[in-house]
C-alpha cells in the first residue's frame, strides 16, 4: 500500500510540474461551488497538458475513494467529534488511517 501511494505521490508530483498526465480530484459540493471549480479551471489554464477529472461527493465518499486510489487529490475536512470518515448515518466508512499528504495538494487562491 505504501508503494502505491508513493507512486501516486510522484505522479501527482509530475502533474503539479506541469507534465502531462492525469489527475484525479475530488471535493464536496459546498466546497465545490466556493473555490474548487475556479482552482480547478485556474489550475487546467495553466496545465493544458494535464487530463483533469472530477469527482463531486460527500467528504466521507471522498475518503474511501483516497483510500482506494482512485482519486490523486480531494478537498475534504473534519470537525470536532466527526471526522470526515464518519458518513451522515454515523457509522465511519473507515476505520484504518489514512496518510494526509495536504502539502501535495494544497492550491491557493489567486
């Protein structure tokens, strides 16, 4: 598991150069509409080479999707008492840890 998010790691890495390839990104719709669709499209004028697809979910969706690899990168958040692995029912989706890499996939308004 370690080396498969190693390797995700330097893929996203190659794509955060500029390099052509694909990233695979993921939010929540609140988020979505307040900042990631114009960091998206910002992100996609200055990375043409760079195939983006987007995935809109509920932040606990997200969080098996990182799980699985089948997203590079997801806005997602925790509050005191729930975290973003407990779905809306309660029950957390996951229990094992994810390792949060937020520095690969921090984007700053411009």
């Amino acid at each position: 598991m370690i080396d498969r998010l190693d390797r995700a790691e330097g893929e996203l890495a190659a794509v955060a150069r500029g390099r052509a390839g694909r990233m695979l990104f993921g939010s929540f719709p609140t988020a979505t509409e307040a900042f990631v669709a114009a960091a998206l499209a910002s992100f996609q004028a200055h990375h043409p080479r760079v195939e983006t697809r987007f995935v809109d979910g509920e932040p606990y969706e997200q969080v098996l999707r990182l799980e699985a690899l089948e997203l590079d990168c997801a806005v997602i958040f925790d509050l005191d008492g729930w975290p973003a692995a407990r779905a809306y029912d309660g029950h957390l989706v996951s229990e094992r840890a994810t390792r949060w890499r937020p520095s690969l996939c921090s984007m700053t308004p411009t």
